[in-house]
C-alpha cells in the first residue's frame, strides 16, 4: 500500500484508541481486525489511572500495578534508547482482511496497477488464494501497528511490509525484525511504566536557616517497586516489565550548598532512601540531606530530587531476569532559605 494510505490508516486507528481508552466503561471482547478496522479496545475499572488494563490492537496492557497518582509520570531512558514505534502483530481474520481491502479496491483511491497487484497477492494465489478463507480458525493475517504516542515519528514508517499471514502456532517469518514477541511486548510495556512523585519530605520544611543540615526522605509506602504487564492473548505471549526504584540523586539548585553524602546521590537502605527527621537527632548528620551556605534571598532556590529505577522484565520463554536501561524520574520544590538572625542584649 502506498505510504500516504498507510499513514492515513494508522492515524484513524490511534484517534479510535483515544477515545476509547478515555471512556472507562468502554469494553469489547477483543477480535483482531474488530470490524475491518484493525482495532478493538477494551477497558476496566482499576486502580492507578482507572484503567487496569487498554487493548490497543493486539496488545493488552495490564496497569493495576502501576504508579499512580496526580503527579505520577513516566520514567526516562538514562540512554537515548527507546521502545520500538512499530510492530507486527495478528489484526484480521480472512474475513476481516477482505472488508477491509475491497472497499479500496473499488474506490480506486489508490491505482489500477497497485489494487491489480493487491488482488494477485490476496486473492488470485500468489502466494495467497481468496483472503485464505480456506485457512480461517487456523492463523490470522498479522499487520503493522504503531506505538500509541508515536503516530509521526520517523520510526512509525518502519513497519512497511505487505500484511502477511502466520499459521495458529507458527513464529511469523524470521525476515520482520519487528514481528512481536516477549522482549518487544516488555519494552511496549516499559513505555506504559508510571512511577509516584518525587517530592521529597523536607525537615525543615519549605524554609530551612543557612549552615543548618536539612533532612530529606521519601515516603516508603510510595517509593516501592511499580510493573506494567503487556501480552498478545492470541499469541499466548506476555511479558511484564518492573522498575525498582534504587537511589535519588539530589540537586540543591544551587553551588552554594553541600548534598549529604557529598556524592548527592542517596542510596536505598531497608526499603527507603533517607530517614525522617525527630527530637533529638538535630546534631546528628544527616543520612540523606543537604546544607545551604547562602540566604535565597527574596526567592526560593529550586531543590530537585531525581530517582533512578532499575528496570528488568520477564516473559514468556525467559527463564530469568533481563535488563533494560535505567529510568529516571525528577521533581522540583522550592526551598527558601534564611539568614539566622541573632539578637544581642
């Protein structure tokens, strides 16, 4: 099919899934190809962001362990990896194809030679005779499908094979790179990855005194380990991708400071970073903090805590963990500084 109808095609089916994916009561039982469309969607009531789990084509993605709320958001590649913005995956049924492609034939939209072309693959037997209705129950017709939030990246125009069949238990052709199989299905979910805010608690909080040690620490009932499960029911394939959060690194928003370590990094210890603050730990050191050596003055210095996730997944086939690169998640809170006023008698 030429680029321009592909496009055309892809971006009618993303508009679909946004709005279905926005109504928490839609629901269908998922069918690849629905009504020639190539799309069906499916959404429950749940936790996080009141979805537990959205069909965007072939791939559900179960959320109901995921971050949630307000200030929740996704993590970001420490490398300049990404997801992949494409992928093949089963979406009609011969009957589906068929209602799909003949209404373009006939409209004529796309050319005599091209529709010629497409009848002879599709219909005429070569290789494949009338949609392989003959083979119906026994495989699907697989299609490219672009990554929701990727519609017009150059990557989404990768997937630009002709829509091909695969026999019910077979792998798809070794040739589609981007055909899906579990390490796809954990990198689509690593994208669907939201972990909580990263505000930190402050003592003292929101105003501190210069040369004053300020403790930090992160709620551990937020701070814990978040997953997203995606799978391919029709495959029988899933994978389920985890970030487990390890460290903050913290940036005063000014030189004028020294972090607790000096490194600024802080380390998870006992399932939490840092340590709250109480009576009688004022001359101790802080475990996880910083010290600010000059006023704010007038404004507020920009404190931002960055947590970096450890991000591993298993699937399908896989017998232990696997890696993917770190994530990282920051959050800015301002932080006014004081000079200690003394009063001499």
């Amino acid at each position: 099919m030429p680029a321009v109808a592909r496009i055309s095609v892809g971006a009618a089916l993303m508009a679909a899934i946004t709005v279905l994916v926005s109504s928490p009561m839609a629901r269908a039982d998922f069918v690849p190809g629905g009504n020639g469309t190539g799309s069906e969607t499916q959404v429950e009531g749940g936790q996080g962001d009141g979805a537990i789990s959205a069909t965007a084509g072939a791939v559900v993605f179960d959320r109901s362990n995921n971050g949630s709320g307000p200030k929740a958001g996704p993590v970001s590649s420490a490398t300049t990896w990404t997801p992949p913005a494409c992928y093949y995956a089963p979406k009609y049924t011969p009957e589906q194809l068929q209602k799909y492609l003949e209404p373009i034939w006939e409209a004529g939209s796309t050319g005599y030679e091209w529709d010629a072309e497409q009848r002879d693959r599709y219909v005429e037997g070569h290789p494949y005779k009338d949609f392989n209705k003959d083979k119906a129950g026994e495989g699907y017709w697989w299609d490219s499908y672009v990554t929701p939030g990727r519609v017009g990246e150059p990557g989404a125009l990768d997937c630009d094979e002709p829509i091909f069949w695969v026999d019910e238990n077979d792998a798809p052709p070794a040739d589609i790179p981007q055909a899906i199989t579990p390490e796809m299905l954990a990198q689509l979910a690593y994208a669907e990855i939201r972990v909580p805010s990263t505000e930190v608690d402050l003592a003292p909080n929101g105003t501190t005194k210069v040369n004053l040690p300020t403790w930090m620490w992160l709620d551990g009932a937020e701070f814990k380990p978040v997953s997203v499960t995606a799978s391919v029911p029709l495959l029988g394939i899933e994978a389920t991708t985890t970030a487990v959060p390890v460290s903050v690194r913290i940036d005063p928003g000014t030189p004028d400071a020294e972090t607790y370590p000096a490194s600024g990094v802080c380390e998870i210890q006992n399932g939490r970073i840092g340590e709250p603050y109480a009576a009688g730990k004022a001359n101790r050191t802080p475990p996880c903090g910083v010290k600010y050596l000059r006023s704010s003055g007038d404004h507020a210095y920009q404190l931002q805590a960055t947590i970096t996730w450890k991000i591993h997944w298993t699937g399908t086939g896989v017998a232990n963990e696997q890696r993917l690169p770190d994530g990282t998640f920051g959050g800015e809170q301002d932080v006014v500084v004081q000079e200690i006023q003394a009063v001499n008698r």
